[in-house]
C-alpha cells in the first residue's frame, strides 16, 4: 500500500467522528496495536529527544524501504508515535522526506494536544526525517 494510501486510510478513520474523546480512543487503539517492542531496542539511542513521556522508535532499511517500530509509557503518547508509524513504515527514505505531516492538521490533532505533546510530536517527525536522510545517504553509497 502507499503512502498516500495510507494517509487517506488514517484521515478516513479519524474523520468517523467529531468528538475528540473518540479521537483519543482511536489513538489508544493505534497504540494498543502496536506489535511488542523487543526490549533490546529500548536504548538510549532509540529515546526520542523532547517527548516528556518515553518514546523509542527504531528503524530498518531493507530492499530500499523503512520499516518503523515504537513504543511510549503513555496511551496517548504510544497512539501518536503509533499513528507516525503506521504512515511512515514503508516508505522509501524519499518518501520520508517528500511526505510533509499535513495529514496531522486533517486529523486535528494538533490542535486537540498539549504543548508538551505537541513538542514530543514534532520530536517524532524530525526523528523520522533524520532516519529518511541517514537511508538516503546508505542507499546513495550503495
């Protein structure tokens, strides 16, 4: 599936409803849903600089794709971080860094977060971006 797909897929199911209490709970749901993080990659090199709450979020590079797995110590924290992967994972590194976060203003979230929040989001979206630029100079070496 692509990327835009994707997009469309998540903006459609936050798009379900107005009331930002379910919004919340279909963030949760997100982050419930997240497979197990192995414990082995909850390193200091993983930890999301700027999120008040833990966040760890590792990437593999494989047959040019990204492949994204997180994890956070709060609900709602592990559903935005779990919402950026589900986008993210699977996208070329060009891809990382063509596909601007607008889909975060359809979904509103960022006027419904806290400013702590809303810096550990954008913490996430540049961690995500460096991850894009370090896989496109792996795969320009190659």
């Amino acid at each position: 599936m692509s990327i835009e797909q994707r997009i469309t897929d998540m903006v459609s199911l936050f798009s379900k409803t107005d009331d930002w209490e379910e919004k919340y709970k279909i963030l949760i749901k997100l982050g419930k849903g997240l497979p197990t993080f192995p414990e082995e990659y909850r390193t200091e090199q993983n930890l999301i600089r700027g999120c008040q709450s833990q966040v760890w979020l590792q990437a593999n590079f494989a047959d040019g794709r990204v492949e994204f797995i997180s994890d956070s110590d709060a609900s709602i924290t592990k559903g935005i971080v779990a919402l950026l992967v589900t986008i993210y994972s699977g996208a070329t590194p060009d891809e990382l860094l063509t596909t601007k976060p607008t889909f975060l203003e359809e979904i509103g979230i960022r006027d419904h977060l806290s400013m702590n929040r809303a810096n550990g989001l954008a913490s996430m979206i540049k961690q995500i971006s460096i991850y894009g630029m370090a896989f496109k100079a792996k795969e320009n070496m190659s």
